[in-house]
C-alpha cells in the first residue's frame, strides 16, 4: 500500500496475511512524554482504520451510564478526524457499529442511534466545510428511514470533497460483506458480464464495500484488546496492527501519533524479502 510523506495540514474546522502485530508503548500518563505529539513522523500511512473500543469500560469507570460513554466516543472522534487532516492522511475508516452490536439490549440501540441522529445531523455542515468527504458502509437498511436518508444526504453534499475520505462503518461485518461480493460476483458470472476465469483478487476486491478504496496501511484497535472483531478482514491483509491501552472515549492526538510513530518504524515486505 502507498504511504505518503508528511506534509502540513491545517486543523479541522473552519495483501494475503496479517503482516504484524503488536502491543504498542504505554501512553498518555502510562509511559510515554507528551512531547510525541509534536514528534514529526516522516513516513505517513496512506489509509488509516480505526476499531473505536471502550466507550461502555469508560462510562463503568465512571460511575455513568453507557450512553455516556458513546457520546463521549463521539467527541473523539471529532478529535480523529482532526488528527488525521493534521497528519497528512488521506483515508480514515473507522468502525462504529457492527452487524453484531444489534444483538445489545433495545435500549442501548436507541441510544446509539439517536447519537447517529444527532452526529449526522449536527457534525455533516462542518465536515463539508473543512473538506471531508464521508461514506458510509454496511447494512444501512436496517436503520430507521430517516437514519438512512440523512446517512444519503451526508455522501451526497461532502460527494465533491476530498481532503480527507472518512469512510465510516455502520452495521457492517467482514464475513457478511465477503459474503455479499461473492454472491455478487456469481451473478455477474450467470449474466455473462464476468468469465469465471478472470475472478481474481483484484476483480472480485471491486464487488467489495470499499471498492475504489485503498486498503489500510494501519489498524489501530483501542481498549487494549487485541483481535480484528470482523473489521476489513480481507483488506487488512496486509496492514500493520496497533493496538493501544486507552479506552476510545480518550483517545486524542497523542494516542494518533504513537500509532503513526509504531507504523513509521515497521519495515513492510508484503512476503518478499530485501536481501
């Protein structure tokens, strides 16, 4: 995958194996000087993916209820977003609801997707201003229709963007995206617009959600936890893994630029050997 040098950027507002992983440094209070966030990171992933994790531990810690956990998960995000445009990344993905969050009590459903609501309705004119173009994957269809329409609306009026493509990930799963492109490379098979033959990786990556989309450089996981959690599993063949101990509801730019510094010092062979 393409990286890019780092450039200057102003602030928000106005392929077939994991190649590695690894417990990054302790931060923010745990470890590491503050000092980093200015550190400059010479070699800059191109695609960024992000698994947000630790709304529900944050708001327990606190004595609050999960709800307050994922509106302050939101906030960061607003915080990501600034941190990737200051960072020179071009693509941002972030995982914010999988097909399995569904399974949660009704009533933590309601919470989050009135939180969608509002994040939809509140951040989207700014995010066009500052040049974001947002995209959204997964089943949308089991959103409610105004959630669907406002999520439309959003690809719709950022279309023309592209400081940064923020690409969020709603209701999604690897297996079930997978799943949906190979029925969807059968159909163009049976229709006579696809020779069985020419099904290769590169042909049947196009049938994929993120079709068009580089695949990550880097995957950050927040929480500690360390597993992929049916995110990108095909396009994170061959990203580099980053998982930090810091509840999303906390994770600011420091924490962003560890995870660029961890990606800077890996040496990517995607197999081959330089010898």
């Amino acid at each position: 995958m393409p990286v890019v040098t780092k450039r200057a950027a102003p602030s928000f507002a106005s392929e077939n194996a994991v190649s590695s992983a690894i417990v990054a440094p302790e931060i923010a209070g745990l470890g590491v000087a503050s000092t980093v966030v200015a550190a400059t990171v010479e070699i800059v992933p191109s695609h960024v993916a992000i698994i947000m994790d630790g709304n529900g531990r944050w708001a327990k810690s606190r004595g609050l209820p999960r709800v307050a956990g994922h509106r302050e998960g939101s906030r960061a995000v607003r915080r990501v977003v600034e941190a990737a445009i200051r960072s020179g990344v071009s693509w941002l993905t972030i995982y914010a609801f999988s097909s399995e969050n569904w399974r949660r009590p009704a009533g933590e459903i309601l919470d989050l997707t009135g939180l969608l609501r509002r994040y939809l309705r509140s951040e989207i004119a700014e995010l066009k201003q500052s040049g974001v173009r947002l995209r959204f994957i997964g089943d949308r269809c089991r959103f409610e229709p105004d959630i669907q329409q406002d999520l439309a609306a959003a690809e719709r009026d950022t279309a023309m963007n592209s400081r940064l493509n923020l690409t969020i990930a709603l209701s999604y799963g690897a297996r079930a995206e997978i799943a949906a492109a190979a029925r969807a490379a059968l159909v163009a098979v049976r229709q006579g617009e696809l020779e069985c033959d020419d099904l290769g990786e590169d042909v049947f990556a196009r049938f994929l959600a993120t079709a068009g989309m580089p695949d990550p450089d880097l995957i950050i996981r927040t929480s500690g936890e360390q597993r992929l959690s049916n995110f990108l599993l095909w396009q994170a063949a061959y990203a580099e893994l980053v998982f930090l101990d810091v509840l999303w509801p906390d994770f600011d730019q420091l924490h962003f630029n560890t995870a660029l510094q961890e990606f800077a010092r890996r040496e990517r062979r995607y197999g081959a050997r330089k010898d």
